[in-house]
C-alpha cells in the first residue's frame, strides 16, 4: 500500500477534483485505488493506492497524477500495515 499526498494548486482545486474522479480503479499496470480523499493541512489531497512494484507505484505517480492540472507537489510513502481496526 502506497500513501500519495498532493498539494494542488488553490485556483485548480476543481480541475484536479475532476480528473481525479474520472481515474478507474486500476489506472494504470500494477496498480489498485483505494481511497482519495481532501484533506487540511500543508497537504491538499491523499490518494491511498496497491502496487504490485514500486515501478508501477512511480509509473502511476509520475504518468497518472503529476499530469493533472493543478497538480503542484507529490509525496509517495510506502506504507506497511500494524493493525486493521475495521474490515470492510
């Protein structure tokens, strides 16, 4: 599981919200969405993803996200489970 943050550009907030909701949920190889979300913060806006490599982890990043318009800045963290508190 990849943690994806993005800080958008404030007078692209809605072309980025737009595009970002036309994604699939297998935008690119290898590559799974699971949740994206608005957030507050020096940050703008996390995308919680499943790669089956970190290539296709950074292919999605830079082929996917960082083309979108309003797209400013992009932090990718590998994340690794400790505990699931709620199954869906």
């Amino acid at each position: 599981m990849y943690l994806l943050l993005v800080k958008i550009n404030p007078g692209q907030t809605g072309d980025f919200v737009r595009e970002l909701k036309r994604l699939p949920d297998k935008p690119s190889t290898g590559v799974t969405l699971h949740y994206t979300y608005n957030i507050f913060g020096a940050w703008d806006c996390c995308i919680w993803f499943e790669a089956d490599t970190h290539d296709n982890a950074m292919n999605f990043v830079q082929n996917k996200i960082r083309p979108i318009p309003g797209v400013v800045e992009t932090y990718t963290m590998p994340t690794t489970p400790v505990k699931e508190y709620k199954s869906w």
